[in-house]
C-alpha cells in the first residue's frame, strides 16, 4: 500500500516557477515508478512527466519538456516537480501517482494504482 500527498500548488503568474512535491508513504517507493498526470477542466487526466525506480530515467510530455523536471530523492520517500516558464495552459490540478514493481514506465494514468489528491496550479497574471 501507498499513500501519497501533494503539496506545493498555487496561483503563479506566466513566466514564473512552482515545486510540487510528493511524500509517500509505505514501503513499496523505492520499488515504484512515479508519475506526475494533471487534468484540466474538461479535460482528461493527461501525463507530465515520470521516473522510474530501476534506472532513474526521466521521462516528459512533450509540452513540458525543457521546463518542468521530475526528481526523486529516496531518503525522504518524495518526489518532486519543478516548474519553470508557467504557461496559463498548464493550469489543472496536478497529481501525483505510483505504479510499484513495474520495469516500464506508463503514460496512461490508468496503469497506475495509487494517487494522491491532486494540488490545484494556476497561471494568470
């Protein structure tokens, strides 16, 4: 079983820069790959970003890429995402998702089984 928390949203103007961060909980983190999605009104839960646990490749959605970085740091079971050159289209509540025990790294949210309640981000000036 993991829990996950999200923290770290909140309304920041274009250009600007945010951290999420994510605090699991459990035993299974250093064995689960971790995913950042977001979802905006009306929208589908779409992926951001991912790292695996077995070889610490970082994987990114096109539209971030060269922006936003995942990181993970094992000693305090989290995992981060920083956001820099915020866009008002990367508005959505973003979450954060594990998938323990998988040599992959999925872009589709439903191949991941725990989430955490997502944290609301938002662009405007």
């Amino acid at each position: 079983q993991v829990q996950l928390v999200e923290s770290g949203g909140g309304l920041v103007q274009p250009g600007g820069s945010l951290r999420l961060s994510c605090a699991a909980s459990g035993r299974t983190f250093s064995s689960s790959t971790m995913g950042w999605f977001r979802q905006a009104p009306g929208k589908e839960r779409e992926f951001v970003a991912a790292t695996p646990w077995y070889d610490g490749s970082k994987h990114y959605a096109d539209s971030v890429k060269g922006r936003f970085t995942i990181s993970r740091d094992s000693a305090k079971n989290t995992v981060y995402l920083q956001m820099n050159s915020l866009k008002p289209e990367d508005t959505a509540v973003y979450y954060c998702a594990a998938r323990a025990g998988l040599y992959d790294v999925p872009y589709q949210p439903t191949r991941y089984n725990y989430w955490g309640q997502g944290t609301q981000v938002t662009v405007s000036s």
